[in-house]
C-alpha cells in the first residue's frame, strides 16, 4: 500500500516527516503518488498523548492514493454516526482500547482535504529497514482505528 | 438539507461490521458503477451528484449497498437532465427502479463572497444555525456551536452554490476544531475534539471560545 511507504520513509527521514506533516500532498508526491481524492491530504501524527482518527460523516471522502479505496465498514452508517460523538467507545468496540489520558483528535473529511494518520512507530523497530518498517503499516493504522 | 446521509452524532445504528479480506468490489456492477462515475468525472459535477444521493428515500439509503447510492444518485441526474427517462430505464432494468426525490423550491444562491480568509488561525468561530434545503458540507452537529480554526486550506469552490447553480467563485476553506463537550454536552470526553472543514459562509465570529 502506498500510504505504508510513506509513513516508513517518514519513520526512518526526519527531514521528509517535517515535509510531510507541512504540505502531505507534496510529500506525497515526492514518492510518486497521488490523483483523485489525493489532490489535498493532510497527514495527522500520533504520538504517545495523541490519537488521530478519519471519518467522513457526510459520505465516504478518503485519501485514494495512499489508501486506495475505502472498506465498506468506514463507508458504513455506525461508523460515520459514531466515530464523531463516541470515538474511545468506538475505538475500543472495534479493538483499540486507548488509556483514558490519551487524547482523541477526530477528523471529519467534509471539505476537499483528504487526510490520512502518521502511526507513531512502534519499539523495538530500530533494526528494521524501510521495507520492513512499511510491512508494519496497515491501511486501518492509517485510519486510525488501530495502532501499529 | 437534514438528509439521511448527514449521519454525524446519530444513535441506534448498531456496531461497525468489518467483514474480513474484503474485496474492492462485490459483484461486477459495482465495479461498472464506479467506473461510470469516477471514469466520467471530469465536466461532472461532484456537487450535484452528491446531492442527488443525499435525495435518496432514507429508508433506501440505509438499507442498500454503497455502489446502489452512487447507481441511484447517476440515474437520478440523468433522468432530471433529459438523457434517459424514467420510463426508457425501468424497460431497461427489467422492472421499477426507485430514483432520489426532486430537489424542493430553493432561493437562489448566494454567490461566493471573496477568496481572501477573513478569519486568521486561531480565530474563535461559530458556525451558523442555517438549514438549507439545498446541497451543503456543513454537518448538522456542529451548526451554532463555537470552534476554533486551526488551518487554512486554500479557496474553492462552494458546494452549496455549485450543485444548484452554475456560478463562478471560490470561498476559503477552513480546517475547524471543536472540543467534544461543545458538540455533545457534558458526557462527552474531556481528551476529544473533532475537527470539521467549513467554507467561509458557515462561520462567524465570536468572542467567547469554547467554555469547555
């Protein structure tokens, strides 16, 4: 997936990760990807205190070029209807259980930005190379709904 | 418009069902309806068929698959554009075909005022208590309530002039941030905020942030 190129070569390039949370889409591009629905991403970092997730309320908007096509689920009503009113309830129905201090930062694509989570990299992934860092990163940690 | 399809904050729709190796599509005519939209885009109006979507039954909306809202809100503009009728696309289909309900009588639109942010990031802001019964981005659940912007996306198009009338301009957009107690009172989460893009037109200013 695309989207997991980009999060392992921000993981292991601090320059491009600086490039990436400023302008997404050019970052993005810098690997060569993006087109429809990808004209405008904003990437969202996590971090030990923060969490960020992606939903769209309104229909099914969603970062194409890095994720591809979204899964039924994140076009679902459940999912749109409660991801903005109950996200750790959510999160933790759907097997994220976040501790009480972190704090849940939402994102409700109604616009033209498309956005797409930076996942903290996980420990002990000092030794791995970018292609097995990517092979860490899945399209729902990209979402947001789980952690890599 | 209230329509279906503005789902944020709703209650009682159950739990999220993720089905496991899921397909891009299910069956070949979803493959054939996204192809007819997205491989047809440009000279479309995304804002129209959007609303033409947000039109469906509510009660056709949430009971069919995803693919059948982009089939309804297609055939919908092509019947209300002259293309095909009614008639010519139940032959077709072998049988009734139900389509989005017309648009009701709409005020014109107010065009887009200027594409220079009048609010900076930063500004408190609160988001207008309108209803339109045209197409619009503005989710219900934040309407009247206060937020503060955080970025600044650059001037586009207004959807909610752009899928009724055929009037130039562009509006800024902001990247808008709520904290959850402001959107659902005091059972909400201390440690959650939503953030919500908004045109220039849905936001004024005010003095008081958000007190929560």
């Amino acid at each position: 997936m695309n989207g997991a190129r980009v999060v392992a070569r921000a993981w292991v390039d601090p320059a491009y990760r600086a490039r990436l949370l400023a302008d997404g889409t050019a970052a993005i591009a810098e690997l060569g990807f993006g087109g429809p629905e990808g004209e405008h991403i904003v990437v969202v970092e996590n971090g030990p205190a923060v969490h960020n997730v992606v939903v769209c309320t309104l229909c099914s908007c969603y970062p194409w070029p890095v994720l591809g096509l979204p899964p039924t689920w994140y076009k679902s009503a459940p999912y749109r209807a409660r991801m903005v009113r109950e996200p750790r309830v959510l999160l933790r129905e759907m097997g994220l259980d976040l501790p009480e201090d972190v704090e849940i930062r939402v994102w409700d694509s109604s616009a033209e930005s498309r956005y797409m989570v930076l996942p903290e990299r996980p420990a002990g992934t000092e030794s791995l190379d970018e292609a097995a860092l990517a092979a860490l990163v899945s399209r729902d940690a990209m979402i947001g709904t789980v952690r890599p | 418009m209230n329509g279906i399809h503005d789902l944020g904050g709703m209650d009682g729709l159950g739990p999220v069902e993720v089905e496991a190796d899921e397909p891009v599509f299910h069956a070949p005519w979803e493959r054939m309806v996204f192809g007819s939209v997205v491989g047809r885009q440009s000279g479309r109006n995304v804002h129209a068929f959007r609303h033409a979507i947000e039109r469906m039954d509510p009660a056709h909306y949430l009971t069919s698959p995803y693919y059948e809202h982009w089939l309804t809100g297609l055939a919908t503009l092509m019947i209300e554009r002259g293309v095909i009728t009614a008639e010519e696309l139940e032959a077709r289909a072998g049988g009734r075909f139900p389509l989005s309900r017309p648009i009701p009588p709409l005020p014109p639109p107010t065009p887009p005022a200027s594409a220079a942010p009048r609010f900076a990031i930063g500004s408190a802001v609160r988001v207008v208590n309108e209803h339109p019964l045209g197409h619009t981005r503005c989710p219900r659940y934040v309407r009247g309530k206060r937020g503060v912007v955080v970025r600044h996306d650059g001037a586009f198009a207004v959807p909610d002039v752009a899928a009724h009338a055929d009037l130039t301009g562009e509006e800024p957009v902001y990247g808008v941030r709520f904290a959850a107690r402001e959107l659902w009172g005091d059972a909400a989460g201390v440690r959650e905020t939503v953030h919500v893009d908004l045109w220039e037109r849905w936001l004024e200013p005010t003095r008081t942030t958000s007190a929560r």
